[in-house]
C-alpha cells in the first residue's frame, strides 16, 4: 500500500507500507516543514523552522522509520485526455 504523506513533509517519492500493521490507525505527529524555495540574492533569509523534520518526527514520535530502496511499483499514466464532445 502507497501511504498519503503531508505535502510539507519534503518527500519526493512514494512510501510503500511494509509494517505489517493491519487495521486503521488515526495519529497526529508534529514537525516543521522544509523551507520552502530558496530566496535570491540580497533576500532576507528566514529562521530556520523550529522543530524536527518528518523522518524524524516519523521516528521519534512513532517508533517508525523510512528506508530508502528501488524496485518496482505500479504506476499509473495518463498521456491524454480530451474533453467529452458536446451532447
């Protein structure tokens, strides 16, 4: 199963569920999320953000941790679409 991430959680791929848990679960974690697009020359740069990233928030508020593997996974493409013609 591909779990549904926050966008904020600053992953760039997919994570796959390999626990073993069955069941549904409802949890809260807290962390602050990656800084957003770099600022340009001679912008005033932001503080960094209070609080830890979601890996380690998976981590230390869960017991989880992310592993980062290749291989195979389903994928679904879309190369086209079209508007359905007028009735």
């Amino acid at each position: 199963m591909v779990l549904r991430l926050p966008e904020d959680s600053g992953l760039d791929r997919p994570v796959l569920d390999r626990t073993g848990l069955t069941g549904t679960f409802d949890f809260a974690i807290e962390f602050a999320p990656p800084p957003n697009n770099p600022f340009g020359p001679g912008a005033k740069s932001r503080p960094e953000p209070a609080g830890p990233t979601f890996v380690e928030a998976l981590n230390e508020q869960l017991g989880l941790r992310l592993e980062p593997l290749t291989g195979p996974f389903d994928v679904l493409v879309i190369e086209n679409i079209e508007e359905p013609p007028a009735n």
